[in-house]
C-alpha cells in the first residue's frame, strides 16, 4: 500500500490543503490548515494507511509533521 500524502502549502494570502489528486480546502490561517491536514491524516491511519503530513516552512521547503493532537471540546 502507498503512502497518502497531505500537504499544507501557502499560495498568495490563503493556505491550502492539497492530497495526490484533490484540493481540500482553502484557509485564510496556517493553523486552520493543519488542523484540516492533520484530520484527513488521522482518518487515513484509521483507515490503515500509511500516511504523511507535510507544512510548507519559511522558505518554501516542505517540512514533515507529527500529528498534532486532537482538540476536545470543552463539555
């Protein structure tokens, strides 16, 4: 099996989301992105899917992740 891919990239002022084949979203913070990115990652582990979460840095150069941690809602 590959591995699933998700990258978190800026273009121009919005930060995107984007997989092998599809865009999955477009957001205005680099934060919202990851969290989005790290989401679709953790499904696909569930999923049994070797996969990879990677940020673009500073200079352009895409960085691999850990998977942050999930956020609970306060009850």
């Amino acid at each position: 099996m590959s591995t699933l891919r998700y990258a978190v990239v800026q273009v121009a002022d919005e930060w995107r989301v984007i997989s092998s084949r599809h865009q999955l979203g477009r957001f205005p913070s680099r934060d919202q992105a990851i969290e989005l990115g790290a989401g679709f990652a953790r499904q696909a582990l569930a999923s049994g899917h070797s996969v990879e979460l990677v940020v673009q840095g500073g200079c352009g150069e895409l960085v691999a992740q850990d998977l942050p941690p999930v956020h609970e809602s306060a009850p």
